[in-house]
C-alpha cells in the first residue's frame, strides 16, 4: 500500500523538521550561552512556512513539468493535476 502525503501534510512535516533542526544545530551553544536572549522563543516560523510553501511548489512544477521521469515523486505525494 503506498501512501501520499498531501499538500497539507507535507507542509507540516517540512515545517516540524525545519523547526526542530534549526533549534538542535543551536542546543549546544544556547545551553553554554544560558540561552541569552531566549532564542526558543523566537524561532523562524514564518521562515519555515514560506521555504514549505516553496518546496511544495517545486515539488508540484518538477512533477507536472517532468513526467515520466518524475514518476518517483508522483507516488511520494498526492499533487493534483491541473
């Protein structure tokens, strides 16, 4: 059974992943800073919505732009045709 990640989903995986990566490459000095300036509360969110948003867009193009060759991804998301 394969399952397609939607438009939807992709965007908050892209999102949670981003998020978190950002702030596990960060720990280690904010943990030996003391976390001056309280950097966990200011995360790049809005950064990480609009590079989602641009991946998804991509993603789509390539796919609609590229068949047969993006066959892969055709089975990886659930892109709707146009």
């Amino acid at each position: 059974m394969t399952i397609r990640q939607t438009e939807a989903q992709f965007k908050a995986a892209y999102i949670s992943q981003f998020l978190a990566t950002y702030m596990a490459h960060r720990y280690e000095a904010d943990c030996m800073s003391g976390h001056a300036g309280e950097p966990y509360k200011h995360q790049p969110i809005e950064d990480a919505a609009f590079l989602a948003n641009e991946a998804w867009n991509q993603i789509s193009e390539f796919v609609e732009n590229s068949a047969p060759h993006a066959h892969t991804l055709c089975g990886v998301f659930a892109i709707p045709a146009k």
